[in-house]
C-alpha cells in the first residue's frame, strides 16, 4: 500500500515572528524573545499539534538596518540557540529542535560538540542548520575586518561539514562498554582519531562525547546561490528556503532534487521546505483584516526603506496616500519587483499601505481560512512544490494558536498530516535514515 505523501512541519521561531509589527498587535506578547515561560508554551503547543521542529535562525550581530528600522523592530535580537533549546529539550519530549551554527565564525569542534550534547539531552531530536553567515557585520564581532569571501565561505563549509560529520564518527555506536568486571570503560579498538588537515581547518580529534543517538543530528541548509544549492544537494537532509510563490517553488525543488542522484543520494533523503507566512481567520475577509491591521504597526520609516530596496528606486518622495506611481526599471529582482507592483494593483493599495506590507513581512504568504490554507499546502505537496513548510506565525501566541487549532486538524483530516508522532527522533519524523559510521561500518 503506498501511503499519501505527507507533509512536515517546522515552525520558524527566532525571533518568534519575522513580522516586524507582530509585538504591537492586540494581545501579543511584546517581550516573547527574551521570555522563557512564553517559549515553553509554545514549543509545547506546537509539539501537541505534532509539528516536526522547532527552528532556530540565527545570527552572529545584531541586523544591519538603519538605527530608525533597527529601534522598532524585535527581530533584530534573541537568545542564543543552544542555551534556548537545551532549555526547550528539557521540557519537551518529541518535537525535533534546529539550531543554526555558522560554519565561517565557529570552529568545528565546538560545533560538532555542541549538537553531540542537545542531541544526547534530547534524545535523538536536534538539527544542524548549517549556514555560512552572509551578514558582513558578524566579521567585526569576531576580530575580522572583512568578511571571508562568498565562494571561499562555500568552500570552508563542505570542509566543516566533513570534520564535524567525522568528529560526530569518532565512537562505534557501542563503543562505551562500561564493563564494571574489567574495569574498562571503553573499547579503544571502537575510537577513531579523525586527524584532518585541510585547506581551512586542521582538527586531530576525537571527540570527546559518544556518537548522538541520530548518528548524526539532521542537517539542514538555507543556502540559495549556485554554491548554496550544491552543497545543500552534497550535505543537507532538509533545505529551508524562500521562495516566492508555487511556479517558482517547483523550479527550485525540480532543480536541487535532480541534483541528488548523480551523487547517489536519494530524491526522499532531502526535504525542501520554503518558508511560508500564515494568516489564518475563520472568512477570508477577516484573515485579510488581521494581515492589514498587524501591516499598520510597521513604521512608515521602515516600510518606506524596505519598500525602496524592493523596487529598486528610492520611495520616500511618494505620496504615502496615493496610489504607487509607475516606476523606471532597476537592477532589483524582477520577480520580487512584479509582486509588489501586481500587490498594488490588484488590492488597491496605497503607497503607505504598500511599504507597510512590504517592510512586515514580503515573502510567500497564505492568507486565508483553515481550508484555503489547507488547499494551498496541499497544493504545493501534490504538485511538488515542496515536502512541507518552515511556518512563520504573524503574532504570538494568537497567530500561533490559530494555524495549530484550526490548519493542523484540517491537514490531519485530508490525511497529509500526522495525527500521532510515530517515532521519537526528528530523523523519524522527517523520514530520514540514521547514516552509517563511516570509520565503523554495521557489522
Ligand atoms: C529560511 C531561511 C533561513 C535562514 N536562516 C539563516 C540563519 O539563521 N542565519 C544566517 O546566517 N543565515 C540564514 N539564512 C541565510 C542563508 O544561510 C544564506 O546565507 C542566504 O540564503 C544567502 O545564500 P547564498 O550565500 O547561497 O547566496 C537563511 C535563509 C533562509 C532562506
């Protein structure tokens, strides 16, 4: 019998809404970033609508925006990923835990360290996402006055991700007898000393924590250019991405799924899962009115700036009350460009509403009732658009409650969703194998 695909979710939680307006909307919770007791519930509130992960963007310097953005905004800071999710681990019990490690400003013993132990504290439910950090700012956190350069990042990266990988192959899976008879606590024979020199790094190894009990934790990539996607094909097992809309979905799942056979890997071993914004309401007016009203708690300061960079073409001369005039072309993504265009047109909007939209959240979004945003997921799994999505929630705890009481139970109806967790790692969850110890194959 062959069973309906399904879809995975993962919730994108640093910050706790991308939505530069979300703290300000009736009832959020405006310090929720920096709340433990906030977090915790929901992280269990998703873990009891079965989600697969709890996600940890992260990043290396508070964000480059001008001070005017950067002071209304709460994106621009949160805890830091391993302290958050060992917390999390400790009181959750299922729901699979991804923090991002950046493979230019760490090193790989730390790393491979640190997801060793959230995996062991969690029992088999952390992931890796593997980023190279393109925030240039990060450079001077860390005694650098230059960023390492784009391809040079890429290349460091699939060396990391070798070392960490074999670091996290140091023991055999029953390396650690600890035989009170003989007095030994582990088999040497059942020790692997990596001894790596390479381009950019030199680490001898081993590690000094026992294999996780994923064999490796999941690794994910977000990677988007040319280098990006290659190494997400050569490395990852789930690839967070945005992407616009369904046509381009396709075009980017079609083209890093094609890259995994001829490097013997396969298709179902990497799940892509764009990022999508909800709104969820019980009409699609009312959904509608939510995602404007939280768009209004974006200042016209920020909107104005983010809705320029979209265009390609300084805004701020606009009328904020008129409709968005015709505009020259420019060197900015056409693609995104048309969006915001085609936004005004066909809604109506005007400039302030426009840049307001724009500096809240500009990615792929689904606004709409329980079943429409059903209709739309589903429609993106059928056609092969993606194996599921990084769901961004537009406030919390409202948005969050929203789309876990009322999308969840509709995706479990139609069958494309998981009612009960079948396994209690997120390798089980996200229907990956556990991978072979390189220097210990299975007996
Ligand atoms: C959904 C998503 C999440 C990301 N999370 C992070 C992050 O947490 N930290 C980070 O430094 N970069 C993050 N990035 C940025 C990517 O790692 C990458 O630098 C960016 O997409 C540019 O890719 P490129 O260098 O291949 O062009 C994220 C990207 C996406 C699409």
């Amino acid at each position: 019998m062959t069973r309906t695909r399904q879809l995975h979710l993962g919730a994108f939680m640093r910050p706790v809404s991308l939505h530069t307006g979300a703290w300000r909307f009736p009832g959020a919770w405006p310090d929720a970033n920096f709340n433990f007791a906030h977090i915790k519930r929901l992280a269990q509130t998703l873990e009891a609508a079965r989600f697969d992960a709890f996600f940890m963007a992260d990043h290396l310097a508070v964000l480059n925006m001008p001070v005017q953005a950067l002071r209304r905004s709460h994106t621009a800071t949160s805890f830091e990923p391993f302290t958050l999710l060992s917390a999390l681990a400790a009181v959750t019990e299922k729901i699979g835990l991804v923090a991002t490690a950046s493979t230019t400003f760490d090193a790989p013993y730390h790393v491979a360290r640190r997801f060793a132990s959230l995996d062991h504290l969690s029992g088999g439910r952390a992931g890796w996402n593997l980023v190279t950090t393109s925030n240039p700012d990060a450079a001077l956190n860390f005694g650098l006055e230059e960023h390492m350069e784009h391809d040079d990042r890429y290349r460091r990266a699939r060396e990391f991700f070798d070392v960490v990988t074999g670091l996290w192959d140091s023991w055999d899976d029953d390396a650690f007898v600890r035989d009170v008879e003989s007095g030994d606590y582990f088999d040497p024979a059942k020790l692997h000393v990596l001894a790596h020199r390479g381009e950019h790094l030199s680490v001898r190894g081993p590690l000094n924590i026992a294999r996780p009990p994923q064999g490796w934790p999941v690794v994910v990539q977000a990677g988007s250019s040319e280098a990006g996607r290659q190494l997400a094909a050569q490395t990852a097992e789930a690839v967070f991405t945005a992407q616009p809309n369904l046509e381009a979905g396709k075009r980017f799942y079609a083209d890093v799924k094609a890259q995994l056979e001829p490097l013997g890997r396969a298709r179902d071993h990497l799940k892509i899962l764009p990022g999508a914004f909800v709104v969820v309401g019980d009409s699609l007016d009312e959904a509608r009115e939510k995602r404007a009203l939280l768009d209004t708690f974006v200042h016209y300061d920020s909107g104005i700036a983010s809705l320029s960079i979209a265009l390609g073409h300084d805004a701020s001369g606009f009328d904020p009350d008129g409709p968005l005039p015709e505009i020259p072309e420019s060197n900015a993504s056409q693609s995104a460009r048309q969006r915001i265009v085609d936004w005004a047109r066909e809604e109506g909007l005007t400039v302030r509403q426009l840049a307001q939209r724009v500096g809240g959240y500009s990615g792929l979004q689904m606004v709409g009732t329980a079943k429409s945003i059903a209709d739309e997921m589903e429609q993106w799994l059928v056609e092969e658009g993606s194996d599921g999505f990084n769901i961004m929630f537009p406030f919390l705890p409202q948005g969050l409650d929203d789309f876990t009481a009322k999308v969840v139970p509709e995706l479990q109806r139609r069958g494309i969703f998981r009612r009960e967790y079948t396994g209690s790692t997120l390798r089980e969850h996200l229907g990956l194998p556990r991978p072979a110890n390189r220097f210990f194959p299975a007996r």
